[in-house]
C-alpha cells in the first residue's frame, strides 16, 4: 500500500516537472500567439485577456496576400509590402546557400572521404575556428573589400558570405556520411564502365541522402535566421530579409503590435516545419557534430 | 644554367607528384577552398594586420596611421571595454549556472518513458528553430511597458499593483536579456544532455544498483562523468554564445539604458560598424578570440582531470 502511494507520489511529482518544462518552452510563444490574433484595443486591456474575446486574423490575412482594410494607416502598408519582399528575400537567400553549400561541400567531402586527399581532418579545425572567433574579426575585412567593389546591397553578395559559414560544417558532416558508404559500391559501378563523377552521382549522392538532407535542411534554417550579416551588407528595402524587416519594426512606438506579432509568427514558421519534419536527420547531424549554429 | 640543388628538385617532383596524384580531388574541392580562404582566412590575417593601425574612415584623406600595440593598450586601459566584458561574464556565468543544471533536468525528465515522449522532445527543437529576431520580438512583448504578459502575469497574481516598463531599469535590463536567452539555448543544450546520457550503458546502473548505490550515488558516480565530453561541448558553446549574443541586445534594448546590456557582441558592432573604428574592432575581437581559445582550453583540462579522477 505505501508503495503504491509512493509510486503514485513520485508519478505525480513527475509530470508536474514536465508540466512546468513544457511551460517554459511554450508560454513566451504563446503570447506571440495570443498578441497576432488581438486587436489592438484589447491587447491594451489590464488585466490581459488570455484568450481574446474577439479574435482576429486580419493581419495574417493582409500579410498573406489579402488587401488590408480601409482603416489601415500608410505605416501598415509599407510594414506589409516590407514583410513580404523580406520573405521573398530570405527565401532566395536561404535557397542560395542550401544550394552553394550542398554542391560545392558534397564535392570537397567526396574528395576527402574517396580520393585520399589528405588533411579531410583538419575541417575540423577550420570548423571550430569559425565558430570560435567574433564573427566581427571577419566581417571588418569583408566589408572593406564589398564596399570598395562597390557589392554592398546585393543579395548573391549575402549568400555567398553566409555559405563561407556554413561549408566548413557541411563538408565534415558529409565526409562523415560518405566514408560509411563501402567503396565495393562505386568499384563495382566502375568496372561496369561508370566515370569517377557517375559514381559520385549515381551511388554517393543517393546513398547519403539522409545526410545531405540533414546538412541542407540545418543550412537553410540557419540561413533563414541570419541576422548580423545582412543587417550590415544589405541597406534598402528591397534586399532586406524577413529578420530585417521585424527588426525594423520592434523598436519604434508608432507599431502597429498586433500586425508585427503575426509577422513574426508567420517568419518562423518555415524554420520550426523543417525542424519538425526533419528532426531524425537533424539532431543525428547536429549532435555528432557538437554544433548548435 | 647550373643544377638546381637535388634536395629541392626532388621536393618539387614530389609536390608536382602530388599534384599529379590528386589532381581531380584538387579540383573538387578548389570551390570549397576558395570561399573558405577568400572570405574566412584572408580576412583574418587582414584583420590581424588591420588591428595595428587607424584607418582613419571617417576621415580618408589621413592615411592609415601604424599604431603597434596603440590599439591593443587602449583597449586594455577602456573602462567601457572592460564594463562590457564584465557584462558578457555575467550573461556566461548565468547561462552556465542556471542554464546548464537546467538543461541537464531537462535531459532527465525526457530520459524517462511516459506518454508522448517524443512529441514533448520534438517540442524542445521549437525555441532553436525561432529565428533570433522573432526571439526577440517575443520577448519585447512579454516585458512590454504597457500590454506585457510579464506585467499582466504579476499583475493578476496581485503582486504589482501598476505595470512596470521593465527594460527602463539598468540594474536589470542585463538579467532580462539573459533569461530571454536562456529561453533559446537551453532546449537545445537539454538535447545534447539527453543524446549523452542515452549512450549511457544501462548494465553500468545495474551494476551500481547491485552494489547498492543509491540514486544520487549513481548520479554523481556514473551519470555526471559520462556526460562530461557533452558537458564540455555545452560549456564551450554557452560561452562562445555569451560573446557572441547580439540579436537579442538590438531588439530588446540596443545596448541601453544607460549602456546596461551593451555586451561584447554589441560593443562590436558599435565600434566596428556605426563608429567604424576598423582597426580598434579588429584588436578587439582577437584579444576576444584568444580569451576563448583560452578558456576553451581551461575547460577541457578541468573536466578531463575530472573524469581521470572518477
């Protein structure tokens, strides 16, 4: 009997304790949430309506595509027509270096893991000394070589800075996936008459694609984030990125809060469905490589 | 024409061997190699030779003055570096005291089965898939002055009476933005931990179990030291983060009030970036760098002494 109390305590106390991590984890998103789907009058409300009375979509819809009502003012337009170049940028721009990263990193990883190339371990190196150093170490010479090209404001400029960040992860990880391909593969299809780069195509690329799935999804998702670089590389409206066009508006008290809550929903949307969906392949990736981006 | 020296012909018949031999390697990863080294090690030894000068932006018709140490010792001497820095310490020193014992708690819970496992851990990848922008914008209207769920919260729970515009005070802007960014790392920091302690042998328990170790016995004896290479890679990410933590800062509270959250990561951009102080930044961030190299080491001696000792 006092056993079964016990069992029936600790049980108790147990999912309390994950009550409470859920709580942490979901509470701040849920007043995103909350405050997208408020209007204005009643997000000021004190004390809070928790659950809106009068719930109301019209942001999401006038982001999305829907003319915005008649009463929206000049700086609600122009935050939509932000948010919407901003999402159409940060697509391009997350495409690019999925793009770059997975064409140019499977190319180096393949010469690494089949060509006896020397020194695929020393990646690593370059890898850590990415991520260690102030990103700012970097940018300074960068930024002095763009602006004197006169590069600055350009998007292919963004992608290509952003995939000099991400290659170096990519080309380990997809090192690591080659390498447990068993080479009879490729020699069996070489013997058959197949080229060194069919092999590559026809039996590497296929075979790995958990691994280039989990290299291409983590690069778009940290692509779609970024923040620092095309905050200083880019500077008119029309090649800021989602991220820039939110930051833009946060800061200033004329907001229209209700309208950047759904924005901000609506931009983290595509980073939390890869994350979901692919989440196998991620944090296998993720965590043998001890990177977290 | 003389002979050239036969140690140095024969060299360079190796490396052209070499060449030779890897000849469609080398061509594969020439892409890789040039962005790698034209925008990551190229820029660094520029930066490095960068940091010894003033370059005079805002005012280009002064050449570059070569300054030697000139950078280096005024950083040292800045009383709004070394503030800076002693907040960064205070955001590392809080991520690793509560954000790591929380996101080992974490670890645990999940280790354990119970209904809907996996879904509460796919949950836990949410916060590191949030863009740091949208974060931030979470977190501006939770500590909102006016509609924040913080004010609303304590306000029905009758412990304020009147709202509070939280991120007007210095004395803690600092720890608001830390908490929002425990918020984003520790879910993925409790992933880590729980990837470390599923590779734990379940016979090692067992054992300790038959030797009659009690919970916490087998906690400090087996779980804590076999976590430590994860423990090692969150320690160095945390504070790598602490360094680095800039979005958070722009859209919470711009380094302010009264410079109260401007941190190393912030302090670098203002410099580098808005007062475009090139070579200062450029110092700055490689006495940065070698800080964290240092305590990366630091950290991977203490916690191998740790597990020679267990």
């Amino acid at each position: 009997m006092t056993l079964r109390l016990k069992r029936l305590f600790n049980n108790a106390i147990f999912t309390v304790l994950i009550l409470a991590m859920l709580t942490f984890i979901l509470a701040p998103i849920a007043w995103l949430l909350i405050s997208s789907i408020s209007t204005d009058q009643e997000l000021v409300e004190i004390p809070p309506h928790w659950i809106p009375q009068q719930p109301y979509f019209q942001d999401y819809a006038s982001l999305l595509g829907a003319p915005p009502p008649k009463s929206s003012s000049l700086l609600t337009a122009s935050t939509i027509a932000l948010f919407r170049t901003g999402l159409v940028n940060s697509f391009l721009v997350s495409l690019g270096v999925t793009v770059v990263c997975l064409l140019f990193g499977s190319l180096a990883a393949y010469a690494f893991a089949r060509l006896g190339l020397p020194g695929g371990e020393k990646v690593i190196y370059v890898l850590l000394l990415a991520q260690m150093l102030p990103v700012v170490a970097i940018l300074i010479p960068l930024y002095q070589v763009i602006t004197a090209l006169g590069l600055l404001d350009k998007i292919p400029v963004v992608i290509v800075l952003l995939s000099m960040f991400h290659l170096p992860f990519v080309i380990w990880m997809l090192r690591g996936y080659f390498q447990t391909i068993p080479r009879e593969l490729e020699e069996a299809a070489m013997v058959d008459g197949t080229t060194r780069a069919g092999a590559l195509f026809k039996i590497i690329v296929p075979l790995s694609s958990p691994g280039l799935f989990a290299a291409g999804v983590y690069t778009f998702l940290q692509s779609w984030n970024a923040f620092f670089i095309p905050l200083i590389f880019t500077s008119s409206d029309t090649t800021k990125t989602v991220s820039l066009a939110i930051a833009l508006f946060v800061g200033r008290h004329d907001t229209d809060y209700t309208l950047m809550s759904a924005a901000g929903v609506l931009a983290s949307l595509p980073p939390i469905f890869l994350a979901l969906a692919f989440q196998r392949y991620l944090l296998a990736g993720l965590v043998s490589g001890g990177i977290k981006g | 024409m003389t002979a050239i020296p036969i140690t140095r012909s024969s060299r360079l018949t190796r490396i052209a061997n070499g060449i030779r031999r890897h000849q469609t390697a080398l061509i594969l990863i020439a892409p890789s190699v040039i962005i790698i080294f034209g925008l990551l090690v190229y820029p660094l030894l520029r930066s490095l030779y960068i940091s010894f000068f003033d370059l005079h932006i805002t005012t280009p018709w002064i050449k570059p003055t070569f300054l030697g140490l000139g950078n280096y010792t005024s950083i040292l001497t800045s009383g709004e570096v070394r503030e800076a820095f002693g907040r960064t310490l205070y955001l590392a020193v809080i991520g690793i005291l509560i954000g790591i014992p929380l996101a080992l708690s974490f670890a645990l819970l999940l280790n354990r089965r119970f209904p809907l496992r996996g879904l509460v851990r796919s949950l836990m990848l949410i916060p590191w898939a949030v863009p740091g922008v949208v974060n931030g914008l979470m977190w501006a209207r939770i500590y909102d002055a006016h509609f924040g769920a913080l004010n609303g919260l304590l306000y029905q729970f009758g412990i304020i009476h009147d709202y509070i515009p939280w991120l007007v005070y210095p004395e803690i802007a600092l720890l608001l933005v830390a908490l929002a960014d425990l918020w984003s790392s520790v879910p993925m920091m409790s992933l880590l931990f729980l990837a470390g302690l599923q590779s734990i042998p379940q016979e090692l328990y067992d054992a300790a179990a038959v030797d009659g170790a009690t919970g916490w016995n087998r906690f400090a004896n087996i779980t804590l030291p076999l976590l430590s290479s994860v423990m090692l890679i969150n320690l160095v990410l945390k504070t790598i983060s602490a360094f680095g933590l800039f979005d958070l800062v722009y859209l919470l509270t711009s380094g302010g009030p009264a410079n109260s959250t401007q941190v190393i990561g912030y302090y670098l951009y203002v410099q580098g970036f808005q007062r475009q102080e090139f070579g200062y930044t450029s110092a700055l961030a490689w006495l940065i760098a070698t800080m964290i190299l240092v305590l990366v080491v630091v950290y991977a001696r203490l916690l191998r002494g740790q597990e020679a000792q267990a």
